[in-house]
C-alpha cells in the first residue's frame, strides 16, 4: 500500500508546526500551510494529491467550509479524506460541514491520541478506496455488456472483489466501486454477522474488528450465511439489490451523518453511499434489503 499523503491547513503556526510533526514521526507523508488560500491553490492545482485533508474551519483568509465548497465545484471532484478540526462543535456547525463533505470531525482541543485516531480511520477508509478504484479499473472490460446477474458471497474479501467487478458494469467504476464496497460489508458485519455499531466501535479501538470478523464467519449458527448481490441494467439506471440474512437495523438514522456520529471512527458508508457514491439509494423493510441505483 502507498504511503498515505496529508495535507494539514492550520493558521496558528505553533499547532501546525506540532501537527505536522507528529503525523511525519507516525509515517504520513505530510505537506503543512498556513493560509486557506495556499491550501486552496494546492487542491485547485491537484485535488486527488492527498489522501487525507486535515482542514482548520476558522481561518482569516478562507475558512475551511470556503475551501470545500470550491473543492465541489470543480471538475475533477474531490476524493480526499477530509477532517474538519474546529472549536465551533454546535450541532449547526458540524451539519455545515458535513454537506460540505467533511466526514470527520475534531474539536479542538484535541489529545494526540485522539488526532492519530481520526487521521488512522480517514487514512484507512482513503487507502482502501484507492486500492478499489484500481481493482475496479482492471476488471473485466466486457462486464460492460452485462444485463442481469446474480451472485453471493460470505467474506469481507469475497465482498470486496464483487464490488470491484461489478462496479465495472458502471460508467464511473471508480465512483461506483466504494458505495458497492460499503453496502456490501454491512451486509456482512451487520447482517449476517449481527456486529452492532457500539461493538463495532469497540472493536475499532482495540484493534480486533478484522479478527471478531474472521471468527464469527468460523461459528455453526454463521456458517451457512450468505448475502447476495444482482445486478440489473435497466433503460435508464444500472440497478443492484443487496440482500442479506440478518434480523435488520434502523436504517434511517443512517441515511445522513448526523451530528452525534461525526466525531466516530466509523458509520459514514451509508450516508457516504447515498451522498456520493449512488443516484439513488432506498432500503426497504426492516434493512436487510437494499436497492443502490445509477443513472446511465
């Protein structure tokens, strides 16, 4: 895996200094600026030259909400994880900035602790959509003659590979490849594998997510759980069902990253997917079924 590249937009030049101190002592590949402005001119310039954006909201000459705003209307979209660090944590404030597209959150002031953590999950998440968009860009070409399939599968790998394939069904693989990975994996750690999301934080903070994961799938009561995936090319919209065997959850708090949740290592993939990823996006019932479109 590459090395992970962030850039961190900080105006006081003590905290910047610290920060992209200890970013370069744990690994990052890191580019510090003071000014909204030099930010902007290096994102305007390439904005896929970073994986993770560590982004200041209050700065004097352009605010970070300024930066993303500009980010969304450019041609070539932004793909960066972007974490927004603020002392303005009202609930008013972080639902400005999650529209914008910032999906992390820090509240100054923050621990070192607490920084590698948020900055560990926004690299993680980046890298593994960067390796999925590569996947998905070498997958079968003739895929794009595909009218209808089926397929199941049982492991976080199994899921991940099918995301890859199917998304070459699509015009944009690399945009589609993410949202079928997210809706994927939930069908398996959520559904099949009835991980809750306060578990699943746990997990996350200990290390053991990918462990809890692999030993679950090893239990007679899991065994024989599937989920499936189909695939439909429709006149106007490429359609996938994903399906699995779990009990369901309550999907519509996931539907968008509210407020409470924006400060976590994780639960954006839906909202991600909805936002991002898919035209449309609809569970139905109780949540083991889901139906993610795409125009074409």
């Amino acid at each position: 895996m590459d090395s992970t590249r962030i850039l961190v937009v900080e105006d006081e030049p003590v905290s910047l200094d610290l920060l992209t101190e200890n970013l370069t002592f744990e690994g990052y590949e890191t580019t510090g600026v003071a000014t909204g402005s030099e930010a902007w001119n290096l994102l305007a310039k390439d904005p896929d030259a970073y994986d993770v954006i560590l982004l200041d909201r209050m700065m004097p000459d352009m605010d970070g909400i300024e930066i993303l705003r500009r980010l969304k209307d450019q041609p070539v979209p932004i793909r960066a994880s972007v974490i927004m660090q603020t002392a303005l944590a009202s609930d008013v404030d972080i639902v400005e900035g999650l529209k914008a597209g910032a999906y992390y959150y820090l509240t100054k002031p923050f621990t070192s602790q607490a920084l590698l953590a948020i900055v560990g999950a926004a690299a993680r998440d980046r890298q593994g959509y960067r390796q999925l968009q590569r996947d998905a860009q070498q997958a079968t070409r003739g895929l794009c003659c595909l009218v209808t399939g089926q397929f199941a599968f049982q492991t976080p790998d199994q899921a991940w590979d099918l995301a890859a394939l199917l998304a070459k069904t699509t015009p944009h693989p690399e945009r589609a490849a993410g949202g079928l990975a997210e809706l994927m994996l939930n069908a398996i750690e959520h559904g099949n594998l009835e991980i809750g999301y306060d578990e699943k934080s746990r997990l996350l903070e200990t290390g053991t997510w990918r462990e809890e994961i692999a030993r679950r799938l090893r239990l007679p009561e899991h065994a024989g759980k599937q989920a499936r995936v189909s695939f439909d090319r429709q006149e106007r919209e490429i359609l996938f069902r994903i399906q699995d065997q779990g009990s369901g959850f309550d999907w519509q708090r996931y539907m968008e990253l509210s407020p409470d949740r924006a400060f976590h290592l994780h639960g954006r993939g839906i909202a991600m997917s909805r936002q991002l990823w898919f035209d449309r996006l609809d569970y139905l019932g109780d949540g083991h079924e889901v139906l993610a479109a795409i125009r074409i």
